[in-house]
C-alpha cells in the first residue's frame, strides 16, 4: 500500500473546497440532530410499556451513528457555525423535553457525539494520519461516556442484581416443584449466579463499548464516503492490516496489576478496562487471522467453515483471536510497520 498525499498539489482543488457550496449533507446532519433529541430525551418515555419503544431506541442508536459520521462531515467542510449552532440548539430541544433531571446525560452524551466526530473531521481535513485521528476521537467518546454513565452504573448493577435474585429463586422453587434433587438444585443455581454475578460485574464496560462502537461505525462510513469524494484524504486500511497499537500495552499491564493487587473498586476498574481491551485484541486477531486465510489461498467454503468453529468455540475462539491480536501488536507477523487503524 502507498501512502496518500498530505496536501493538495498546486492547483488542485480538494474535494471539501469543490463541494463545500453545494452539499446538503450538513444540513441533513442537523435536521438528525433535532430527530435524535426528541427520540432521545422523549420518545422513548413517550412509548414507554408499548412495543414501539424497541423501534425508538433502534431509531435512536442507528441516530447516533448516523450522527458520528454527519457531525465528522460538517467538521471537515468546516461548516463550523451551521454544526455549533445547530448542536446547541439540538441540546436546548433536548433539554426542554427531559427536563434538569436529564440535563447532566444530556450534556455529555451530546459532547461525546460532537467533540468526537468534530475531531475526526478537522483532523482528517488538515491531513492527519488516520489511526491518530480514530484515537483522539475514541479518546473524547471515552472520557465522555464514563462521565456519562458513572453515575448510573451502581444503580444499574443493583437492579441487575435484585434482577437476577428474583429469577433464580423463582426458577429453584420451580426445579424443586418438579421433583429435583435439593442438592443439585443449590448447586446449579450457584453457578449460575456466580456466572451472573460476573457478567453484571461487566455492565460498565458493555456501557461503554456500545457507544465505542457507534463511533467506530460512524468513523469508517465518515473516511470511505469522504475518500471517495476527496483523494487527498487518508484512507483506512482493508481490515486484514488493522492492529493494536503497541503503546496500549501500557494501560494492559497496568489493568492486570489493577486486577491481580488492587482493592475491590480497582479490581472491578480491571475487569472492565481487560474487557474493552480483548474486544479490540480480538478485532486484531480477527483481522490477523483474515490475512493468512488470504495469503495461503483458502477457499471461500473454508474460510466459512474456519469461522463458523470460531463461532461456537466461543470464548475460547474469542480468547484466542484475542491473545493473537496482542501478541502481533509487537510481533508484527505481517510486517505492515504500522499501528493502529493504518492509512492507505
């Protein structure tokens, strides 16, 4: 692969200068901005108790996205005014139909959307290599979605937890009632709970990947739709190239530290921070695996096959994608030379 050009030749003329006049993607970015306020701050109260708050709540996450990329797309046409103006005054609507008591998730998860995505955009405009720019980004989605969600999290954990009780008594009397053993009774229901217990542990992080991958999404339709229109814009690698930076290893010794002689409070933060982590390891590992299946010549039904056993290995395919994608994250087996979401 070859790098793309920085800067624009002498006479040449971007595809952000050609089309900054006359496109009305910005303006359709900020008519989403005002559908995904009522949606978010109260459609779905609105359809509370009725099936239609499933499709609400599907309109608001496919928004979100939707808003990553249009958000990136107003920043790199630097359509600065329209994008401001228009999430402020999104932000009021917002405010107004969810009240005070909304106001804090209000504000941060409207700052997520936009610091975000207005990063993603004016650093891709002035040129910067794209797996920085997915990093600064993912960064600000990150320290906004922990503001965002730390409050909520004990309460969440909590019902999960009354949750789970209620079930597992209801389904003891019931296995009782039909004539189980007492004791083989006790000891499924304690493993299930210890299993439940370890995945309510989890919630936090399921939080926040939720909203990583909004983001993601949104940045990877942000760089090809902008590639295709602007040719000096830095394009994302094909995914058989996509790695972990080495530089987070770091924050992965200091997470199993954490885990193995911290308290209570830093070994759930562990936990977590191990949980975010694998899910990227495993993306890179994915993608690990992907480019040997191609260099070897499978074929096509047992690349299918390969990744079906994958998928009911799973979590020990997931562990093993996992320790791959860490372990290329230094060992370079591909020998691109590259961290990160790589540039063409």
């Amino acid at each position: 692969m070859s790098h793309t050009v920085n800067k624009i030749s002498d006479g040449v003329i971007s595809g952000a200068e050609a089309t900054r006049s006359k496109n009305l993607s910005p303006y359709l970015t900020v008519i989403a901005m005002f559908v995904y306020s009522v949606i978010a701050s109260a459609g779905v109260t609105w359809l509370a108790g009725s099936g239609s708050v499933i499709v609400v709540s599907a309109m608001a996450y496919f928004l979100t996205i939707y808003l990553y990329y249009g958000v990136a797309h107003m920043a790199y046409l630097r359509k600065t005014w329209l994008l401001w103006v228009g999430g402020g005054l999104a932000m009021l609507v917002g405010y107004l139909l969810s009240g005070i008591t909304g106001g804090w998730t209000l504000i941060t998860g409207w700052s997520a959307i936009l610091v975000s995505a207005a990063l993603v955009g004016r650093l891709t405009q002035a040129g910067r290599r794209q797996q920085r720019v997915y990093l600064y980004g993912l960064v600000a989605v990150i320290v906004f979605s922990i503001l965002q969600f730390a409050p909520l999290w004990q309460d969440l954990m909590f019902a999960a937890s009354e949750s789970v009780e209620t079930m597992l008594t209801e389904a003891q009397q019931s296995l009782l009632t039909l004539g189980y053993g007492a004791d083989a009774v006790r000891a499924n229901v304690d493993r299930t709970r210890t299993m439940m217990n370890g995945l309510i542990r989890l919630l936090p992080a399921v939080t926040v990947l939720s909203v990583m991958m909004q983001f993601s999404i949104g940045y990877l339709i942000f760089t090809h739709l902008t590639g295709k229109k602007d040719q000096t814009v830095k394009r994302v690698a094909p995914f058989v190239f996509w790695k972990v930076p080495f530089a987070v290893t770091p924050v992965l010794i200091a997470a199993i530290v954490m885990r193995l002689f911290g308290g209570a409070a830093m070994v759930l933060a562990a936990d977590n921070i191990l949980l975010i982590l694998s899910v990227y390891y495993s993306v890179a590992g994915l993608a690990l695996m992907e480019f040997f299946l191609r260099k070897f010549n499978f074929s096509r039904l047992m690349k299918v096959l390969f990744y079906i056993m994958m998928f009911f290995s799973q979590m020990i395919g997931f562990f093993v994608a996992a320790l791959l994608g860490f372990i290329d994250s230094f060992a370079d087996w591909r020998k691109t030379g590259r961290l990160g979401i790589a540039e063409e």
